[in-house]
C-alpha cells in the first residue's frame, strides 16, 4: 500500500507538471 501511495504521488506531481507545462506552451504560441 506504502508504494501504491507513492507512486500515486509521483503520477500526480507529474500530472501537475504536465499541465503547467501545456499551459505555458499555449500562453507562449
């Protein structure tokens, strides 16, 4: 269950950054 959360950290972090960095990408089109 520990890895599961953590895992479940990581893919939401990524997630986040994800979207931040298509974000910027349509701002700077």
């Amino acid at each position: 269950l520990e890895d599961e959360e953590a895992l479940s950290g990581v893919l939401s972090t990524l997630h986040d950054l994800g979207y931040s960095l298509l974000s910027v990408d349509r701002l700077s089109i």
